[in-house]
C-alpha cells in the first residue's frame, strides 16, 4: 500500500513536471487573474497592424455589393484605409480602448505601420507583443521563442518609447519554463505572464456570407448572454486584420449602449491586474498560478462532462 501511494505521488509529480517545463498547447486563461472584473469586457486584437487596405472581391460586381455590405453595417468605412485604421476609428467614435498585440514582422517589413502604432498608444491603447513572425513556438528552439519576444519588443519600445508589459505567445501555445526564461532577461523581465482569452469571435474563419447585420447582432447577443453567467471578467480574442472583426465591435459597441450592466474595461486594469498577479507568482517561479490555472482548467472539463451525462 505504502508502496503504491509512493508510486503514484511519484508519477504526479513527473506528470506535473513535465506539463510545466516541456508541454505545449497551455492557455493563459483570463479566469484566474480576473474573477473580481465580472461583467467587463477588455478588447484584444492580434496580428496587425494591417500593412494595406483590404482587395475588395475579384470582380467590379463583388466589390460593389461587399462594399454595400460593410456601409450597411458601417457607414462611416474608410475603403482607401486599413482595416486596423477602420477600428481604430469605431473605438474612438465610442471613446473605448483595446489591446494590441502586435506581430513585429508587419513592423519591420512596412515602416508606415510605425505611425499606426503610434497613433493608437496617442489614443490610449495598451501596445503589446505578440513575437515577431508568429511561428507555433513547439516548433522553434527555447532561444528561438525568447529571440521572437525581443526582437519585437525591441521594435516597439523603439516606436512608442515604452516598455510592452503583455505577452500573448501565437496560438495561445506557450508553457512556464518560457517564461522563467523570459524573465531571466533583464530586457524582458518587465512582462506579465502571458496573456490568453475567455472568447473569441473565430473572425478568421468568417466569410463574406457571415457580414451581416442580422448575422453579427445574432454572434453578439450569443457573447453578451455568456459575459452576463461568467464568474469573471472576458478577455474577448478578436484580430484586427480582418473585416469582420471590426464590423463585429461595431456592432458589440451599440448593443452595449443599452446594457449599462456589461462595460468595457479599461486596458490599463488588465495591465495592472496582470502585473499584480505576476509579481506574486514570481516569488515562487510561476507555481501558484500553475497550479490555480490547471485547477480551473480541470474545473471547467469536469464541467463539461457532467453536463454531457445529463
């Protein structure tokens, strides 16, 4: 018997080991850092900035009833700007403000998406790192993902002249030894623990079929309903290249005119919240949110399926 549970602590402790220095696939799950925020909304965008306008269909009759479409939904696009630079125009008609996460190979290849970044950190964006060529980091070197954070936070520290404080790895994929390794960095010790999402729009799978009205009000009141039963705050994954993801806050921004109970929050909150909850999982590499994270995660899976067996 002794032997057994001996066995048994031993293997949990190689399982766990290894879940925390090697396996990928983990997602830094808003829930644990924002259980006290419930019924805020913090906006997040990935991927840009957009570098160019969009290609608007491949026939004149294409663009013409895309274009339609977007006015329908949008009447104030800006066809001859970007799509980042379209969003930034419907979070400043609200007086709302996102995160950035900013892929650093659209910064180095195209200077005029300098002054995009820095017109949205003049507007009170937080500008954060989301690696410089977006590769799945399982497939890259542990010096390999540290060189993807530096080389773009060097690039934006050397736009906006501050230090980014939020990281969220490409595809979520990213586990604690990383960040161990990150923080040994006197370059990048500043950051907070990677950042996930609770939501996310799938912009990347829409289609000209799904810009609509009727069919994004339908996604957004689907959203609302599912911020309004959290236990926390929502960090909603969106990714402002993308055509649907701004017509998508347009649209999230109307409909929350008239839900004074649900608000966007303030980036710099989830800065701050991330920092505090950073600077305590520091004093014991990372532990307590590991084992906080793995725990909700295990919660939310036994969720799952016990509703499936009833």
């Amino acid at each position: 018997m002794v032997f057994a549970l001996i066995f048994t602590m031993l293997l949990l402790a190689i399982l766990l080991a290894y879940d925390f220095w090697v396996r990928f696939g983990m997602r830094f799950i808003a829930d644990v850092c924002l259980r006290d925020l419930r019924s805020q909304i913090f906006l997040s965008y990935d991927d840009g900035p957009a570098s160019s306008s969009m290609a608007w269909g491949d026939s004149i009759k294409d663009a013409q009833r895309l274009k339609k479409t977007i006015l329908d939904i949008d009447p104030g696009w800006r066809f001859e700007a970007t799509t980042t630079a379209n969003l930034a125009r419907v979070l400043a008609e609200f007086d709302r403000r996102a995160v950035f996460f900013i892929h650093g190979e659209n910064l180095e290849t195209d200077r005029s998406t300098h002054e995009v970044i820095l017109d949205l950190h003049h507007a009170g964006h937080v500008i954060a790192n989301h690696s410089f060529s977006h590769t799945r980091f399982m497939h890259l070197t542990k010096e390999q993902c540290i060189d993807e954070v530096r080389r773009t936070d060097a690039l934006l520290r050397g736009i906006t002249g501050q230090a980014p404080v939020l990281f969220r790895p490409p595809y979520g994929q990213w586990h604690f030894s990383r960040t161990l390794q990150m923080w040994r960095r006197p370059s990048l010790c500043n950051y907070a623990l990677p950042l996930g999402w609770s939501h996310a729009t799938r912009d990347w799978e829409m289609t000209c079929a799904d810009l609509s009205y009727e069919k994004i009000r339908d996604k957004v009141t689907q959203f609302l309903d599912n911020v309004r039963s959290g236990n926390s705050g929502t960090v909603l994954l969106q990714h402002d290249v993308w055509i649907y993801a701004v017509l998508y806050t347009k649209v999230l921004l109307e409909e929350l005119c008239n839900h004074p109970e649900i608000r966007i929050g303030e980036p710099s909150l989830l800065v701050d919240h991330a920092q505090r909850i950073t600077e305590s999982a520091k004093r014991w590499g990372g532990l307590p949110y590991y084992l906080k994270e793995r725990g909700l995660l295990l919660k939310g899976r036994l969720r799952s399926v016990s509703r499936i067996q009833r």
